[in-house]
C-alpha cells in the first residue's frame, strides 16, 4: 500500500488509536495456525497464508494480515496497527495534544522508527 501527499502537511488535534486489540479467543488463533492459514515473523506480523478463503469467521483477520498491519504476541494476543505508511507519506506531522509522552501513539511513532534503522 502506498501513499502519496508529498507536500502536505498533516495536524491533528489529539492522537487517536494506532493499535487496536482484536478480540480473539487463543482457540481460534490455534485453529489458523492447526489449519496453516496464518504465519508468524520474528517481528510478530501475521502473514495469511492461503489466498483461497471462503468463509465469514476469520475474513476480518485475514483482511488486516493481508495488508501487513496484524501482529500476534506469544501466540495469544493478536493487535491491528494503524499503517506508518499513512504518517511516512506526509511531508510534515504536527500533533496538538496534552502530555504526548505518555501517549501509546508516541510510542508507536518510536517503534516505528527504531524498525527503520
């Protein structure tokens, strides 16, 4: 996925949620793995494996897997995270917010960073 606005610039007044928790019980998250439909990277991205998927029950979670913003920790945890890309592609992002230190959006912009180094 990629985002193009080169020359703009983008301000938001508060941050908002970056990672969301998906509400999955660890049987399920077995029944992917039993059924080779998901994958798991050093890094805790989720990689759907098998194109061919028919059903309703895991159609969200193979949706957030395929665009590479799923992450599963100790196999029990899974979390979707908002795309860095979105942010990457601005020329400039200013957020208006109180205490921006002990925000979770503060560390993800830190996290993300650390990734690219």
């Amino acid at each position: 996925m990629q985002y193009v606005h080169d020359n703009y610039k983008l301000i938001l007044d508060e941050v908002f949620s970056v990672v969301e928790s998906i509400e999955l019980k660890s049987d399920d998250i077995q029944i992917l793995f039993d059924s080779d439909r998901i994958s798991v990277d050093e890094n805790y991205k989720v990689t759907w494996k098998r194109s061919e998927y028919e059903g309703d029950k895991y159609w969200q979670i193979k949706q957030m897997a395929d665009t590479g913003n799923l992450l599963l920790y100790k196999d029990k945890f899974m979390y979707w995270i908002f795309p860095i890309e979105v942010f990457e592609s601005f020329k400039e992002v200013t957020i208006l917010t109180y205490l921006f230190d002990s925000q979770v959006q503060k560390y993800y912009y830190d996290m993300n960073i650390y990734r690219k180094i």
